[in-house]
C-alpha cells in the first residue's frame, strides 16, 4: 500500500515494527500481508495495490530500470508491516477516521 512521501518518515517512527518498504519519487510503498484491504478503507491518498509487486524482482540481464527501491528492510523475520498500526497512522495523516466493517 502506498504512501505520500511526505509522510514516510513521520510513519516509519512511529510504527513498532515495520517491514520492507519501498519508495519511488512521489511514494513509500509498504508491504503488507495479502487481504489487507478486507473489511477496511484505506485513504484515498494511501492506495492499496494487490497483486504481485513484479518490480521488486531484479530481471537478469536488465539494466536498473527507474523505479520503486528498497529504503527499509524488514525489522524483524517477516518482510510485512502490520496493516492495523498502519492503517490508523495513514488515516491520522490523511485527516480521516477509520471505517471498517466486521463483514468484507
């Protein structure tokens, strides 16, 4: 899920514990588990990205493409943030309250 880049700083110290994270020139992208997104609305300023992250993977013979690079490992064994900590920083910055429902 995505960040504005501004506010990837004030988030990263913040959380407890954070996984890998990417960054390109307008976003901090987070990793978080699959389903992320269920039963919860993220920002409209924080899209969620489903899918396989095919940028993260070197292609052999490649030249470096421009694009998201690795600013943060994980902190601990799991390459994942925590989504509910997450969440409710993003919602803090983006100046909305947190809506979930408990069916997805």
């Amino acid at each position: 899920m995505g960040t504005p880049a501004s506010h990837g700083e004030r988030i990263l110290a913040r959380l407890p514990r954070a996984g890998c994270v990417f960054a390109d020139e307008g976003r901090w992208w987070w990793i978080v588990p699959s389903g992320s997104d269920i039963g919860v609305a993220w920002p409209s300023s924080a899209p969620y990205v489903a899918g396989d992250p095919s940028w993260t993977r070197a292609r052999p013979g490649a030249r470096a493409a421009p694009g998201p690079r690795l600013i943060h490992g994980p902190d601990g064994d799991s390459p994942y943030t925590a989504p509910i900590p997450l969440y409710f920083l993003v919602c803090r910055l983006a100046g909305v309250p947190p809506r979930w429902s408990p069916a997805p």
